[in-house]
C-alpha cells in the first residue's frame, strides 16, 4: 500500500488522525483506504493548549528529519483529523520516510 501524498501549491500534503493522551508517541498505522486514507498517530500530549499539535509537528519533524518550521498543520487544528502540509520535501520524499516507517510496523504485527 501507498500512502497518499498529494502534491500542493505550497508543498505536499497528507492527512493524519492523531490520538492524544497516548501511552507513546508512535505511528501506529492507516485509518482508511485510497486517497482518504489518513496517518494514524498516537501522541502522549493532551489535547490542551496546543500541546498536542506542538508535540504532532515536532513528531513529523524527526520523521522527516526536518525543521518544525517546515510543517504546518493546514487544517483541524482542534479536530483528531488534521491536514498537514511539508514545506521543502517532495512527495516521494515524504512518503518514502512514511512507508519506512509503516513497513517497520507490519513486519512487527
């Protein structure tokens, strides 16, 4: 499977269902299928006072081993949905590092 990276205007874009209050910050799959198919992303941080966007970008950051500044989340700032938009990485990139890292979760199951 291939995650669905879309190229933008700005950057790529892709779609992550976070879910805050986590025991760990992980990937820990897809929710969904074909071009809805969304990142699914456990965070520690609660859902309060930015904590856990704050904790998503710095997540995405390391995973794509780039500046935070590089990743905006471009919608549902207060919604588990949230669209994510990467500055200065292609889509091949972007998916690239996320299929690396999801590979690493079916060879775990």
């Amino acid at each position: 499977m291939v995650f669905p990276v879309r190229v933008a205007q700005e950057g790529v874009r892709f779609t992550v269902r976070v879910t805050p209050r986590a025991s760990r910050t992980a990937i820990i799959g897809v929710v969904g299928a074909g071009d809805e198919a969304a990142l699914k992303i456990a965070l520690r941080a609660p859902p309060v006072e930015g904590r856990a966007n704050a904790a998503l970008i710095d997540f995405l950051a390391d995973l794509l081993g780039m500046p935070r500044s590089a990743i905006e989340i471009r919608g549902g700032q207060h919604a588990r949905s949230k669209a994510i938009l990467v500055r200065g990485r292609s889509a091949g990139d972007v998916s690239a590092a996320i299929e690396k890292t999801l590979a690493a979760i079916r060879q775990g199951d």
